[in-house]
C-alpha cells in the first residue's frame, strides 16, 4: 500500500480486531461493571469498578483472580487484575473512536504514543487476552504480532480510520 | 512446607503450592468455621482475610498466604465480640447460617476500610456473597448497627 496514511489507518483496522475483541473490551467497559463471556455479560458476581478500577472493600478484583489463570476453578488471572480506567472505555465503540482516544493523552493514561507500543506489547494484562485460560478464546494473533502491528501504525503515522457511517 | 501464621499462630503445613487455602484453613489445621460454596469464587463462602484484606479462600493458593497472616472467622475476636458478631446475635441474622462466617468476614473487611458504610457500600462490598436464605435486609442492618448506625438508612 503505498500512500503512508492509507497503511497507517489499515494497520489500525488491523489491530482492532483485537481492541474490539471481547478478551480486551470486557474490562474496557464505559460504566461501573466488567463484563465476561463473548456477548458481554455482566460479570458474575455483581462487582463494581471501585475509586482505582481495582473493585471495592471486600470485592476487589484480587479477592478472586489471581496472578494466572486456575484450571480448577476457571477464575482467569493475571499480574495486577483490574479494569481500565473509564476514559479508556472501548466496549461498544468504533475503531475510529477508539483509535482517537488511544492517541489522546488523557484519554490514555497520558502515554505516548512510544508507550502505547510498550506496553500493547509486553504489558503482561494486556497479554493475558492471547492467554485467556479455560475455554475462553483468545484474541486473534499473538501479543508480539499486535505489538508489531501498533508499532507499524505509528511508525506510518499513527493515521485514523474515518468512523463509520450510521445505518 | 509452608509457614504462615493463622489467627495470631504460626503453622507450617505439608501441601502443594496450588493448595487452595480453603483446604489448608480446614483440613489440615482444623477451622472449619470457613465454609466450601462453590470452588469458583463465586458465592463467598470461604471469605477469609489475607493480611486484612478479605479474599476468596478457594481459589487462593496456598503460595500466596506463605509468610502471611490468615484470619478466619474463629479469629475475628478472641470471645465472639466483635461488633459484628454481637450485631448478628443481636438481630438474629442467620437462618441456615451456612453463608454467614463469609458475609461476617466481607462486612469486617468493609468496615476496617469504611467504618460508617452507607447502604451502597454494603451493597457492593457483600454483592460477592450469596445466602440462599435471603437474610440479606438483615445482614444488611447488622452491619450497619456494627458500625454505630441506626438499622435503617
């Protein structure tokens, strides 16, 4: 593809299929509530977010889930378990918004845009998605292949799809 | 072996890594106030604290209470008076009283983090803990009298 903004915005297309994928929106929701499952299902039990998006007294995200995943109790788990931030909300939102929101600083946890790289690609949360235990399925690719991904889009200009159109 | 300390003593116990803590608290030392729901985290029977923070003693292997403290609800107080558990008495709480040691060790967990809880905390804080008797609007008050409140908000 040779016009630069063109692959920069298809590279994006391309790891959207992973920053839609449930693996990732599930603890990227716009309320108070993960969810789980591969239609969005409310997380059972009732948790809520929390004031630092790790739960409340007594229900915190680390009451159950662990640093790994457990076979014998399904409870998926990983290295500081816990949902993003409200302003870093994907669930049910457009590539395109997405996309804007992940190059926004304040709506990305003021990262830049080398920081996003790091950590779309070693961040061990985010890596959980390609590991997701049980029968749960895994976000499409592998962490290293979306980390490349993201890299490619920013090397080429971290250029945005255009949002769709309504039906 | 696996030191930990339990209720202010310390043990040393013979068991795999993965052993749930569950199994560890009631089969090899013996306090069984710590009830088996579901295995899945998902009823909150088997709340303990770790360190003063409650977790879901099924599904916490034992490596990660190594060095730690353990309290169960034999040790909350020494003669059964915490506030909660003279609260529970003094309301009558319990019906069956299978899931009532968890929802104690939620509420104290709670309350060491929020000692006068609005409702809403309640709420959410003991959403993780299911009594299949619904004695929830009595728990509810019980832990609000613990903590100094009228019964009813």
């Amino acid at each position: 593809m040779a016009d630069p903004e063109a692959r920069s915005k298809a590279l994006f297309m391309e790891a959207a299929k992973v920053l839609t994928h449930p693996r990732c929106v599930n603890c990227h929701p716009h309320d108070d509530q993960p969810r789980q499952r591969d239609r969005a299902e409310a997380h059972n039990p009732p948790v809520v977010r929390g004031p630092d998006n790790h739960g409340v007294p007594a229900l915190a995200c680390g009451s159950c889930h662990q640093d790994r995943n457990l076979d014998h109790a399904r409870v998926p788990g990983a290295p500081d378990w816990h949902l993003a931030p409200i302003e870093m909300a994907w669930l049910g939102r457009t590539p395109a918004a997405i996309c804007a929101q992940i190059k926004d600083p304040k709506r990305n946890g003021g990262k830049t845009l080398a920081q996003i790289a790091d950590h779309t690609a070693h961040d061990k949360l985010v890596g959980w998605g390609w590991n997701p235990g049980a029968d749960r399925q895994p976000a499409p690719g592998s962490q290293e292949r979306f980390g490349a991904l993201v890299a490619a889009w920013i090397e080429t200009g971290a250029a945005c799809p255009a949002e769709e159109k309504p039906q | 072996m696996i030191a930990l300390r339990v209720n202010g003593t310390e043990h040393t116990v013979d068991a795999d890594p993965d052993m749930p803590l569950l199994w560890v608290v009631r089969d090899l030392i013996g306090l069984t106030g710590t009830k088996y729901g579901c295995g899945e985290a998902l009823c909150g029977a088997c709340v303990v604290h770790l360190d003063g923070e409650a977790v879901r003693a099924c599904v916490t292997p034992i490596s990660k209470a190594a060095g730690r403290s353990v309290t169960t609800i034999e040790g909350l107080s020494k003669d059964g008076n915490h506030p909660l558990q003279k609260a529970w008495v003094e309301l009558g709480v319990p019906q069956c009283g299978y899931c009532q040691s968890g929802q104690i060790m939620s509420a104290a967990a709670l309350l060491a983090k929020k000692p006068k809880p609005t409702n809403a905390e309640i709420d959410t804080s003991l959403a993780g803990n299911i009594c299949r008797c619904g004695t929830y609007t009595r728990i509810r008050a019980a832990v609000r009298v613990a903590a100094g409140l009228p019964k009813e908000e």
